[in-house]
C-alpha cells in the first residue's frame, strides 16, 4: 500500500513540494498574508491595556520626600 516509505530521501527528492507550490504563483500571496498576519498581530498587541501607546500616561516615579536629620 505505502511503496517506497522508508526510501525517502529529502536530499534527493525535496524538490517535489515545488512541483505543489509554485513560488511564481503562490509566493507574493504567501508573503502578503504573512504581512497581514503580523499587522493584526502587532496592533492588537499595542491596543492591550496598558501597553503600547494608546491611552497611557508616562509612569512618574513618587517625589520622595527625605525628613531633616535631627540637630545634635
């Protein structure tokens, strides 16, 4: 049923995925898929609360305020 399973050798026959996928047809939509991919990705990740640049306010550390040492 599965000839030639264990004679597989990706050296000499990995050229066959070429045979499926076509660079000169699929390789600008793969490309721009990952494109959008990583927009959704990076603008969800910058809208998080508290994250990002949307509706945050520069963290200002608390004055600190230091008592006079006693007289003596």
């Amino acid at each position: 049923m599965f000839p030639n399973v264990f004679d597989y050798k990706p050296i000499e026959q990995d050229y066959r995925i070429w045979l499926v996928v076509n660079p000169s047809v699929w390789l600008m939509p793969i490309l721009f898929a990952v494109l959008l991919i990583a927009l959704v990705v990076h603008s969800y990740a910058i809208n998080l609360p508290g994250r990002g640049f949307a509706g945050t306010a520069p963290v200002v550390a608390p004055a600190v305020v230091v008592a006079p040492a006693p007289a003596g």
